[in-house]
C-alpha cells in the first residue's frame, strides 16, 4: 500500500464536485454542494469493518442510493457513490494500473441501459489516475441474481462466468464491483484475471449479509 499525495478530504471535495450529486444521492432532498447525503440519511450512513475493501455496510442510505442506481436506472448515483469510495480509499488505495468493472451480460446491459459497476468505479480511476478498462472482462452467460441464492448457489452460479480479454501478465487491477455479499462474483472475476497473471485487489461499494 502506498499512501497517495492527494488527501483524502480533497479528494471527496474534488470528486464530489466533479460527479456532482443533484441532491441527496438516496432520497433527492436539496443537500449542500458537494455532499452526498441529507442530513438524516447522512445519518444512517454505516461504515464497514473492512474499509479498503468495501468501505460501508449495506443498509441505510447507502442501500437505498444502490438500489436507486440500479432499478430506478439513476445513473448520476453512481458517480457519488463512486466518488465517496474514493474519498474512503484514498489513503488505503494500492497502486494499480487499470481499474475494471464487473461486468454486465450485454442483454442485461442493454435493459439497464449502463453498468453501475463502471459507474462507480470511474470516479476510483480517476482518483487513481488509472484507466478505466470496461472491455476488460466479459460476462460469459448470463447469470442468475445473486439475491435469493445461499453461499454455495452464488458460488456455482458465478464460476467460469467471465473471461478476460487482452493482455494482463503482471498487471495490477483494481476490480470493482457494487455491492459484495458471499465474495463469489468479485472471485470468480479476480480468476479470470489473475488466470492471466494479472495482481487483482477486489473493492466494493458496500458489504451485504447473506440472506
Ligand atoms: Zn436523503
């Protein structure tokens, strides 16, 4: 781990302003600028034990931001959400020289219409001023949600999923996902990376119990 020379509150100040929240990224109400959340959801903001890998706990704000992101297809909540990783990580952050998303099946990309997980993991990239690979890995089929399957369901539901493509032999990635639950989805795309000999450190936005 190598601290970098941009401080962590700069960059919250910075990335905030650049992947400008409208309003309160989990319920639209007026906030200051550059700030995430109202004050009550603010509020209900739970930081997570493992902080370089997934920053918050699944609950709250952050839950209803994600949820926002992905089914009420409200794209601009992913750059904040984003953004607040990258406020967290900043003094945590590896080095790396490419950051990858998960990726979406394209059918699923196509309904979508984006991939949240290339939508927060822009504003990581350019905290780290490393390019953002969205081609980096493909999703090989299309795989059941992961909520509603138990740990070893999610585990075969997942393997052998994605495929890496180009060249990644000592590569150092930074593989973003939203949302992280039994780790299966992040694992199976680290193995295709690291397949290739690729150095894979995984980050989600928040951790999720199993359930
Ligand atoms: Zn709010």
């Amino acid at each position: 781990m190598v601290p970098l020379t941009r401080t962590a509150a700069a960059v919250a100040d910075i990335a905030l302003t650049v992947f400008a929240p409208r309003g309160c990224a989990a319920c639209d109400a007026p906030v200051r600028p550059r700030v995430a959340f109202c004050p009550p959801c603010a509020r209900s903001v739970v930081r997570g034990d493992d902080r370089s890998r997934a920053p918050f706990s699944f609950g709250g704000a952050i839950a209803r931001a994600v949820r926002r992101l992905k089914y009420d297809k409200r794209s601009e909540v992913g750059g904040v959400l984003g953004a607040l990783v990258a406020s967290e990580l900043v003094a945590v952050a590896p080095r790396v020289d490419v950051v990858v998303p998960v990726p979406l099946h394209p059918r699923r990309l196509a309904e979508r219409g984006f991939n949240q997980s290339a939508l927060v993991a822009r504003p990581l990239a350019w905290m780290l001023g490393a390019p953002l690979k969205t081609a980096g890995l493909v999703r090989l089929r299309d795989t059941l949600p992961q909520a509603g399957l138990g740990r070893v369901e999610r585990g075969a539901n997942v393997a052998g999923a994605f495929a890496a493509t180009g060249a990644w032999q000592g590569v150092r990635v930074l593989l973003v996902d939203d949302v992280v639950t039994t780790g299966a989805t992040l694992a199976a795309c680290a193995a295709a990376l690291e397949e290739r000999g690729a150095n894979v450190t995984r980050i989600a936005v928040a951790r999720a119990e199993p359930g």
